[in-house]
C-alpha cells in the first residue's frame, strides 16, 4: 500500500508535528487526491496474491493496459548478461509496468529502480532496487543513483526510469522511447 502521508512526512519531518502537521495536512489531503491514493490502494488491494511479474501481468490487465512492440525491437533485448534500459516515462508507473512486463517477456531477472513511493508496494518489490532520490545529498551519501551502481556487476538486468534527481541521466536519444542494450562481461 501508497501513503503519501508517511511518505511526505519521512521527507519533511519538521511537518510532522505541532503547528507544522496542523498547516501542512491540507497539503497531504490535497495530495492524496493527487495522486489518487484510495484508487490506488484499492487496486493493489484487489491484485492481493500475486508479486513479481505476476503482480505486474494482474495489474496491467486490471487497469486495461495494451502496448504494441514490433518483434524486431523485442529481439534486442539480450536474453541474458547484462543489461540496461533508460527510459523517459510520462505516464509515471503505468510506463514502470509496462516496461517491466516486456522486458520479463525475454528474462525473468530485470530490476527497476525505484523510490519509496514504489517501494510501499509489497507485491513489486521482488522486482525492485531501492533509490532514495529525495532525501538532501541523497547523490553523495550512496543512496542515491551512486549506490545502484555496486548492483551493476551482478548480473540482473535493469530498467531506469529516472525520478527525480535521476532524471539528469541523459542517453542523448529522443524522448518517450526506450532503448535496449546489452553485453557480456
């Protein structure tokens, strides 16, 4: 389960309490509906059961997601080895889900990136690497985009949807457009 309340609490703590909580909770209701934080639950709620890949097959189909793939871009994901997708994604999770079921499609091992927000859901965790991108210095301190680094020579794939202070990895390609490219080694 999502709670922006946690969530915007753990990252502005001096809010949490007194005078600050009484002023800033309208700000969390507001960004509750923002988010659509009850619609969001409801459906993690209702996919109860399934993690993993099948989390992410159940929950594409609840919310009637398609996407089209021409099979020659399928095969330039190395089914094995290393591993890497950048990847713009304007519609937020949806395009996380997305990707990660296609790339599942061809290895079980990829991995995405994510922050707390994602992190929260339990059923995608298997399928997650932890990425603070919002805590001050979060670059410098190695939990930041730094320390997905060191998981890079382990082997599983990964799929970069950079949040936040992420987002400054540039690919030099277009946007909206997600680029597949492996090796061995």
């Amino acid at each position: 389960m999502i709670s922006v309340e946690r969530s915007f609490y753990d990252r502005f703590p001096a809010l949490a309490e007194g005078q600050g909580r009484r002023w800033s909770q309208p700000v969390v209701e507001l960004l509750r509906r923002v988010v659509c934080e009850a619609r969001i639950n409801e459906a993690i709620e209702g996919l109860a059961g399934a993690s993993g890949h099948g989390f992410v097959e159940r929950a594409l189909d609840h919310l009637g997601v398609r996407y089209r793939v021409a099979h020659t871009d399928r095969e330039h994901i190395p089914a094995e080895g290393r591993l890497i997708v950048v990847a713009n994604h304007p519609l937020g999770a949806i395009d996380a889900l997305a990707l990660l079921h296609l790339v599942g499609t061809v290895r079980r091992d990829v991995r995405i990136l994510a922050n707390d927000v994602l992190l929260g859901i339990e059923a995608l965790r298997p399928l997650l690497l932890p990425l603070d991108v919002f805590s001050p210095g979060a670059g410098r301190t190695g939990t930041g985009l730094g320390a997905a680094e060191p998981a890079r020579g382990q082997g599983p794939g990964r799929v970069l949807l950079p949040p936040g202070e992420g987002r400054r990895v540039r690919t030099g390609g277009g946007g909206g457009r997600a680029r597949c490219a492996g090796g061995r080694g």
